[in-house]
C-alpha cells in the first residue's frame, strides 16, 4: 500500500525518479505490489481481472452505460481506489451506478477483486493502472461523478510535481465529466489542498460548491472513510472534503 512508498518520503530510488522524470508524463504513484498474494489472490487477478478491464486498445463506447453487463443509468470514476473500501460502498449503495475504478497498486486491485467476487457485483470495471489512460479513452460528457480521495501526497520538494492533481488532471476530468457533474476531492494535506483549490480557482469548469467551512469540514454522509482517512484520523491529521461542480 501506498503509505510504505516514497509517496510519502519512504522507498523509491532517486535514480528510478530521475529515469521517469524523463517521459513526458510523470509518475504519480508508487510501488505496484507489495506482499506475496495468496493463490486465491493470484487466481482473482489472472481470472476475474481480465473479465472486468477496460479493453482501452479497442475505442471506447459511445454511450459508457454500455460498459457495464447490468444496467445503470450513468457511470461515476474513481481515481486511486487504494484498498476499494470507497469505490466497492459505493458500488453497494448505488446498484444502478457503473462505477470504474483505477488503481495501478496491484493488492488493492485485489481487494476489490475479492469483494466483488464475493458479492456478484456487475456494476464495476477496472483499470489497474494509471487513471490518466482512461481520462484519454472515454467519451466526452461521460461521468456523472468522479472521486480523487487522498492523492499521493509526494511531500519532498523535489516530488511535489508528481502530484497527481494538476492542470493535466483538470482538463482531463473536464472533458470526460458530464456538466452539471460532481467531482469529490479529499486530502490530509494542507498545502495539497491550497495548491489544489488554487488549481480550481483558474478552472472555469469547475466551481467549488462550498458556501461555508462545513461544507469542506465534513464528511458528506455519502462519502464512506477509507484506509488512507483512517489513518490521517490516527496521526491526528484533519481532512478537506472538496465538491466541485462541472459547470
Ligand atoms: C494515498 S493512496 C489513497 C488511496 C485511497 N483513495 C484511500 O483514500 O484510501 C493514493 C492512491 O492513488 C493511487 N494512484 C496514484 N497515482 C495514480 C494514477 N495516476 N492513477 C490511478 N491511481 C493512482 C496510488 O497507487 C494509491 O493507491
């Protein structure tokens, strides 16, 4: 999981930074497994993960509801599921919701694996990898909602633009995000928030819906926490619940 990366300040190589600050899109995340996977879990990924990919080599519907084997009556995004707790809540409150996930760290794809293997859940696909290929692939005006919840912090000076909400990210979303469309961002970190609304003030798609600062302190009821709140809660960090509208 994430919090043993150099995401945080942990693991990761200068060199292997350095190697990747050479494409043109920087990395974002860090490591992609961490322990050994069980063979039941080896099973989900090779078996169960496949069935519910994006096949992103062939372009994508025109209308994303089709993605789905059950009917839903529009598709939300979450970007950076971690260990799923969010995206596979929402899946169960919202039976008539796709919901794709993106989440290149492999044991939390398998997580979700698990769940939704466990549960029959036909409402979900996934990407397990960088969230930025799907932004590229969908439609236009295609997501009714998207969740960014708890981005890699990267907190070394010289990681801060690995960040992962950024103008690039920004346009992203506004292209694929239906108007009328709610995006959902959350961080523990202060100047990552700063640096974020900042981001959304030069946005004219987006407009920051708070009136007060509840409408940022709280944790909408809608909005399960995840492993990665959890943990800002235990090291006695407070959160920023940010609702944007795609205007
Ligand atoms: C700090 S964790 C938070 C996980 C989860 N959202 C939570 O709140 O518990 C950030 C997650 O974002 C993922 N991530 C980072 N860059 C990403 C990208 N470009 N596309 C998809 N996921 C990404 C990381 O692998 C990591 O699991």
């Amino acid at each position: 999981m994430i919090e043993r990366d150099d995401a945080e300040g942990g693991s990761r190589s200068d060199e292997e930074n350095d190697a990747e600050d050479l494409r043109s899109e920087l990395r974002s995340f860090g490591r992609r497994r961490g322990r050994k996977l069980s063979a039941l879990q080896d099973g989900l990924l090779r078996d169960l993960l496949p069935r519910l990919a994006l096949d992103l080599k062939k372009p994508a519907p025109a209308d994303a509801t089709q993605l789905f084997d059950a009917p839903v009556r529009e598709v939300w995004l979450e970007i950076g599921f971690g260990g799923g707790e969010h995206l596979v809540w929402q899946a169960r409150a919202n039976a008539d919701v796709g919901l794709i996930g993106c989440e290149p760290f492999l044991d939390g794809v398998v997580k979700v694996l698990t769940q939704i293997d466990r549960d029959g859940l036909k409402t979900v696909r996934l990407h397990a990898d960088d969230a930025r290929d799907v932004l590229r692939w969908l439609p236009d005006a295609s997501i009714a909602r998207a969740f960014v919840l708890y981005p890699d912090p990267w907190p070394k000076r010289k990681h801060l633009k690995r960040r992962l909400v950024n103008g690039a990210l920004l346009d992203g979303l506004a292209r694929v995000m239906k108007p009328g469309g709610e995006l959902r961002v959350g961080t523990d970190i202060a100047d990552y928030a700063r640096t974020m609304l900042m981001a959304f003030q030069g946005e004219p798609r987006f407009r920051w819906t708070a009136e007060g600062p509840d409408d940022w302190r709280i944790r909408p009821s809608d909005w399960p926490q995840t492993r990665y709140e959890d943990k800002a809660v235990r090291e006695g960090r407070r959160s920023c619940y940010l609702l944007f509208e795609r205007v």
